[in-house]
C-alpha cells in the first residue's frame, strides 16, 4: 500500500511524513518549497506496514523545477492507494490549495484532506471553512505533536483495506555522494532507467537525502541521491546547512559509497576532502569519474589522474560514465557489488594469524622507545567494514605510516582488494 501526501509549499508535509514513519527523515523548514523530489520511506501502523512518499509543494509557476515536482506528483497521485491533502489551519484556505484540490478532484476517493497545525485557536475557527474543498473525509491534526495523527491512520487504513504486497526494507545502501551538479542524480536516473529525481543545471537542486528501493541481479539495492557537499565556508546556517547533515549521515549508513567527480573541471581539493570523510568512515567506495565525454583523455589517463588525486582511496574501483547518455551504469553496478562482497568478507582467526606472521617476517613494527614491538595474536572481529583486532605490547608505538603499509598488505593477504580493512589495536592486557 502506498500512501502520497500532496499540498502547497510549508503546510507541513515533511512533519507528517515524518511523524507517520516515526524518523526524521524529510528536512523541516521554515522557507516554502524545501522538498522537491519525493522522499519515500517504509511505516508501521498497528501491525501493518505501508509505503509513505513526501512530495514537493505544489504551486502555479512557469519556472523549471516547480514543473518537474507537478509532473512528478501527477504520477505518484495515479500510484497512489490513499492520498494526505494538507492544508494549513492557522492560514485558512488560499487560492494555491483551491489549486490543489482541482488537481486531486480525478482522484476524489483516494482523498483525505488533513488540516494540519490545529494547536490553535485560529486554525480551530478555520476548520469549518476547508469542508468548502468538497472533499468527505476531514481529518484535524497537528503533525508536530502527534494530535489526531493515529485516528487519521485507522482510518487510511481501514479505508484502503489489505493489500497483498511484500515491502522490501533491507538491501545494500548506496549513496551517491560529492560536489553540487557532478551528476549524482543523473546517475540514479540513468541506473533506474527513468527521471526519478529531479535533474537541474542549478546546483543544490536536492536538497533531501532521497532513497530509492532497485533490485540488480538478484540483489536488494538502496540508491541514496544526496545533496551536494561544498566547502564548509561556503555552507551558511540554514537549509544547506541540514542537507549538508543529511549527506554526511548518508555517508555513514552506507554500504557503498559511490564518490562523483566532474571529469570537465578534474579532481578538486573538495573532491579530495569529501574521498577523506568516506576514508575515515572505513567505507567501501567506488569512485565515478562522470562527464568523460568533456576530456580528450584516454581512459587509461583519466584512471591514472585519478588514483593519483585520490590516492588514499587505493582500494576503491575507478568507473568512468557519461550520465546523460547511461554509458559505464553497468560497469558501476558491478563494481558496487564486487566491493560490497570484499566489505563482507570474514576470515578464520587461524587465517588472519598466518597473514599478520606473513607481513611482519616481511617487515617487522619500527621500535618504541627503544624497545621492540611485538605482535601476540589477531583475530577479525566483525565485517562492513572487516575490522582486525591485533594485540600488541605498544599500541601507541604503531606509526601511521607503518600501520597503512601493515593495513595494505592485510587486504592483499585476505584478498580484500576492494574494500578498507579497519585495524584495531589492542594492549595485551586487554585481551587477557
């Protein structure tokens, strides 16, 4: 069951979506029109699970992107099992939500008009007048504190009845992370065959973390479209400064994070910070050099640009795409899973022993403080990311150069080759 929730810009949509699946989820704020693609997410309602999509608001504009969220909610509204019409109490009906309601007319039974901020006695002396929209079922709410939100849900519920669906929740998290306008949503589109998420010239077009269930053969995938990372001194507090929040969270809920750069402006310090974020996070990471078309490199130029630029990212692939044009989609899908595989790998503790033998008759730990540095035993304690645990007589004797050397060589050893193995180093105290 998929329930869509439409209306103007700033009613309070992105509140009641995210009191419906009880996380926040959609950016709340003050400033009209901060959704723009729909965000879609999985609730639970007394034993029943369903679909919910936040919208973008509707209003009458000639401008680009107000188009693109009327179009996009016309097809959810055909989808749709039930759909939430929001409107403001404390405003009172406007000619924008008239507009609305000529627009879900066609879809008259699937409607519930939701006055929505009825903590008010404004709002309260205005709930009469929304009956005039000429829809049955009249439902007052306050979506920010929950009031009138369950009675609301039974009946959606009841009204819609059982559907037989299977709601897929869990799969492989990728997210599409990097500068405003590389391509990040193109690349969702490209990979869902269809224009899912709003694509603009102008940067910072998306602004939520938009997540998007695809299966890819046989495998459970969750595409996350995020928005664009700039440098921290160009962030103001505010509406980018929570999408920025967003983004970085993305990041952290990630499986696979897929890091866009523009080919036609190269590899840019920014580019550089964002790779480091992924690295520090122990990610797995595939790198997408988008708009190869704009180079006059071969491909073995562009890779080689590349690693060098990003050199610490050494175990994530290097997949060039043309976005617009669906070239190299494949090719980044299968190196996702080849590096969703390696960030799942486990290994026998006798296994890992005989590869940190191996490495340290290779090259033993410098001495500290005078004094050799031993390794007594290691085990690998979990996956996503694999995480070794070494016990060691001095911890905080391990150099960060030696421990990267030790940390490459582990990966190849274990065959790890596309994915960060985490190294943690204990005391042999602690291990007893």
């Amino acid at each position: 069951m998929k329930i869509v929730i439409v209306g103007r810009p700033n009613v309070g949509k992105s509140t009641l979506f995210n009191r419906i699946v009880g996380k926040r989820i959609s950016i709340v704020h003050g400033i009209p029109g901060v959704t723009r693609d729909a965000i879609e997410s999985v609730a639970e309602w007394k034993g029943r699970r369903f679909k919910v999509v936040d919208t973008g608001g509707l209003i009458e504009s000639e401008e680009y992107i107000t188009k693109e969220i009327r179009r996009r909610v016309e097809k959810l509204l055909e989808e749709a099992d039930a759909i939430l019409f929001v409107v403001d109490g404390k405003e009172g009906i406007t000619s924008a939500d008239q507009s609305v309601a000529e627009l879900l007319y066609p879809h008259k039974e699937k409607v519930f008009l939701v006055v929505n901020k009825m903590d008010t006695k404004t709002a309260r002396l205005n709930l009469y007048d929304f009956y005039s929209l000429a829809f049955e079922r009249v439902y007052p709410v306050s979506a920010q504190h929950g009031k009138g939100v369950g009675e609301l849900l039974d009946d959606v519920l009841s009204c819609v009845g059982e559907k037989e669906e299977v709601i897929q929740q869990e799969g492989i998290r990728l997210s599409f992370v990097g500068r405003p306008n590389v391509g990040k949503s193109s690349l969702v589109n490209a990979i869902l065959g269809s224009d899912r998420v709003i694509v603009s010239p102008i940067a910072g077009t998306t602004r939520d973390a938009v997540e998007i269930f695809f299966e890819y053969k046989g495998e459970s995938l969750i595409l996350v479209d995020t928005a664009g990372l700039r440098r921290p001194s160009k962030v103001e507090y505010g509406l980018e400064f929570f999408s920025v929040g967003r983004s970085i969270k993305a990041i952290d809920m990630s499986d696979v994070v897929c890091l866009v750069v523009d080919l036609s402006e190269g590899v840019t310090h920014q580019d550089q910070k964002i790779g480091s974020l992924i690295e520090r996070r122990y990610k797995g990471c595939v790198i997408v050099g988008n708009k190869f078309d704009l180079t006059n490199l071969r491909k073995e130029e562009v890779e080689a640009y590349i690693r060098q630029r990003l050199y610490f990212l050494d175990y994530a692939p290097v997949v060039l795409t043309v976005a617009t044009e669906g070239k190299g989609i494949k090719e980044l899908l299968e190196s996702a899973l080849l590096v969703y595989k390696d960030y799942c790998k486990q290994h026998k503790t006798s296994f890992i022993n005989r590869a940190v033998e191996k490495i340290i008759s290779e090259k033993a730990p410098p001495s500290y403080q005078g004094k050799e540095v031993k390794v007594y035993y290691a085990y690998q304690e979990s996956t996503k990311p694999p995480t070794v645990v070494l016990y060691t007589n001095y911890p905080e004797g391990w150099k960060s150069n030696y421990r990267r050397f030790f940390e490459r060589k582990l990966r190849e050893y274990l065959n790890i080759k596309h994915s960060p193995i985490k190294l943690v180093l204990r005391s042999r105290e602690e291990g007893g």
